[in-house]
C-alpha cells in the first residue's frame, strides 16, 4: 500500500511535492480508511485542479519512476530515460536531475525508496526498510558510482560492480537475487500501475477476457448491471500468436519471466442485448465491442482491474478516471473502493479528475481531495490537500471549490477584453 509519494524538478514540479495516503485529522467517514501496521492509510484519493495546472504531470511522475524500476535492467549501457523531463523554466533546475520518493508497505514492511536521475543517469539512490519503529538501511548511493551498505557489505559491493550510472541498484540487486530488496522491487513490478484514462482501448486493454480468469465474466456483466447498463451476456474470440521479443523486453519485467514463450491475443468480443419490441416480446441482438458507447467500452476495460484490486492489494493511479463516464459511474466506482465489503485487499485509486459531484463530504473525506495549481508569472505547479484549509464538515465543498475558495481553477478572461483585442 502507498503511504506517500514526493516529486521535485520534473516537468511543472519544480519544488518538492508530496501526495500523502495517510489519514488526517476527522473521525468522519471511517469506511474510507485502511487501519494497518498502525497506519491509517486512505482508499482514494481524487485530484483537482484547471487544465495544465499539473494534475496529469502528478501521474506522468508515478509512470516514470515506476517504467524506470521495472526497465533499468533492460536498458543498454549508455542509453537515455528519454521521458525525465526536468522544469525547464528555470535556468539551474533545467540542469539538475529530477527527484522521486515512494513510501510504502509491502509484505506488512514499511519501505522508503528514493533516487534522483536524469536522462543520462541515476545521481543517487537509497532504500531503507522498517522491520521495526527504526529504519534499516539497505542500500544508499550517492555521486551515481559511491555506494554504502550497512549489512552485507562483501556481496552487495560485488552486485555493485554489475550496475552501470543509467541501471537503477535496487533491479540490478533483485536480479541478482538479492532477497532483502526483492519485496520492494515486486511492489512496483506488479502492485502499483499508472493508466493514462480507459477511453483509448486497444486489444491489450481486454486479453483478461481471453484468459479465462476465474468469475471475470460474471464480474463484468455484474458491474455493467449495476452501471444501469443491461448486457445479458458475451462471448469472445481470440487469436493468440507468439509475442515479439522486443515487445517481450518492453512489456515484461524480467522477475514476472518464465521459461514459457510469451504470447499476445487478438481478441474479438460481442455483447448480448436483450430488448422488448413493440408487443413486448423479447429479442435478443449481440453488438461488436466496438459498436458499443464509449462509456460502455471504457467500463468493461475497466472491469478486470477493479476485480484483481479487490482480490490483491493494489494501488491503481488513473488520469482523467471521467473521461467517456457519466459523473453518477465514477462516483459509484469511488465507492467500490470506499467499500470494506467489496475492497477486501484494501486497493487504493488514485485519480485526477473534473468530476466536480464527487466534491461531497459525504462521500470523501477532507483528506481524500487535492488540488494542482499553477502559478502564472513562473509555471511552477503546487500540490496540496482540502484539510490545509479550516473546512468544517457541513461545508458545501462544490460550491467552495467552483467559487474559488480553495484556488486549483481556471482563470477565464471577460468575453468583452476577448472582442477588444480581437
């Protein structure tokens, strides 16, 4: 689960920003809350704010310094992290590296991983373990090739001499097997994923319909049921062929490998509609995936993730979680994941969104909301939660939020100054 996320000096970020999943002050709302290890982490999370403040800039942040643990032992002696893009608006921070921290727990260990790189290579990096109140130092590297280790001092400096200034230590250690930064490294290779929105859907959004997973089926028709979407039933076609090696080195973490050969699935799916003709008789009629609505399509390649998330601890960050979704369907899947029933693994989603009727107390917390600004005159983006501000727990937090108070929206110019200077 993630407790915190900071960023410094990548694109609209210059200064540190920090994203905290721990509960604040309130007692409202408890269902919302994970209790573990002595923590109170939240469920969700949304993110506000007008266009270009930042809030996708939040989410390019997670993506790249997760592709960058998932990928270091891929990537080729000398090769460029072509996606670090330092603020570039300012003439010292556009030459230093970009800087990323994930607080999180694993396995009911508390973990602290954090490096700093560029595009040329990895500046520092260190990963510390709480295995009690007080953090063990696993590793930490500084000046890109000095290394320091606190236990097992021989073998980590002879992993050391495998790693390359653009391979981030904490792979190159786990694929040596190093058993004491396995836990860390398979968090980021299998329980934290970025998606940028479901509205774009490829054949790779719905191979988990080809694969026969278990109740995946009945999830999805139950979940499209209770969207006020009735589909009766569907069927699906595939055809499978071996992947490409490449696509293999791309898409694979190289500890999710295993002797097998990996295939890809070209995947045809029809949905089944039953409907009443003019003399109330039932007749049923199967529609192309792609024939449906967008909201339809964008919900049903949602599906299979919200089952794992509620199966096995996930955390989901997902831009714009709106986008071809009717406001009433995103709140319903917030409360999905609110639900102690439904999210038994205690899965967390965080999302940017414009959704402004999620924007109620009732159904989040004053902790759960944030807002991205940007500043104007230096294009610098802030981040910062609704519980900075004295919001008391009646307040109409929508109105609040359209009319200004809470800063994050747009600045829109007169339409009369328009027509003058046109």
């Amino acid at each position: 689960m993630l407790i915190e996320f900071s960023v410094k000096n990548f694109l609209s970020f210059k200064n540190k920003v920090t994203l905290s999943m721990e509960k604040g002050n309130g007692d409202e709302n408890l269902d919302n809350i994970i209790s573990t290890n002595n923590l109170d982490l939240l469920k969700t999370t949304a993110i506000y704010g007008a266009n270009a403040s930042g809030k996708s800039n939040i989410l390019k942040a997670f993506t790249c310094a997760i592709l960058m643990v998932r990928n270091s032992s891929l990537i080729p002696v000398g090769a460029k992290w072509n996606f670090i893009k330092p603020f570039l608006f300012d003439e010292v921070s556009k030459n230093k590296p970009s800087e990323f921290e994930f607080i999180f727990t694993v396995n009911n260990v508390k973990y602290r991983y954090f490096f700093s790189a560029d595009a040329n290579k990895i500046y520092d990096e260190a990963l510390d373990a709480y295995y009690s109140q007080k953090p063990t130092n696993i590793f930490t590297r500084t000046k890109t090739n000095n290394y320091e280790f606190t236990n097992d001092k021989s073998k980590l400096e002879s992993l050391a001499t495998n790693n390359t200034e653009n391979k981030l230590f904490l792979s190159t250690a786990t694929t040596w097997n190093y058993d004491k930064t396995k836990d860390a490294y398979l968090w980021f290779a299998s329980a934290i994923d970025t998606y940028d929105s479901f509205e774009n859907i490829a054949d790779k959004d719905l191979i988990a319909y080809s694969s026969g997973e278990e109740n995946l089926k009945d999830f999805a028709l139950k979940l499209l049921k209770e969207a006020d979407i009735l589909i009766k039933d569907m069927t699906v076609d595939y055809e499978e062929k071996e992947m490409d090696s490449t696509m293999v080195d791309m898409l694979v973490p190289p500890l999710a490998r295993t002797g097998d050969k990996f295939k890809v699935k070209n995947v045809n799916i029809e949905l089944e509609h039953e409907v009443l003709d003019d003399n109330n008789n039932k007749h049923t009629y199967k529609l192309n995936f792609t024939e449906e609505s967008s909201g339809t399509r964008v919900l049903f390649a949602f599906a299979p993730f919200l089952k794992r998330a509620f199966e096995k601890t996930k955390v989901i960050v997902v831009d714009e979680l709106e986008r071809s979704m009717h406001p009433a369907l995103v709140e319903f899947i917030v409360k999905l994941f609110n639900n102690k029933e439904i999210n038994k693994a205690n899965s967390q989603l965080i999302f940017t969104t414009h959704a402004t009727n999620l924007l109620n107390l009732e159904l989040l917390r004053r902790d759960q909301i944030w807002f991205t600004e940007k500043n104007p005159d230096n294009g610098v983006s802030d981040l910062y939660p609704l519980d900075s501000f004295s919001v008391r727990k009646d307040e109409n937090i929508q109105k609040g939020y359209i009319n200004g108070r809470y800063g994050a929206i747009p600045f829109i110019r007169d339409i009369d100054l328009w027509l003058e200077d046109n």
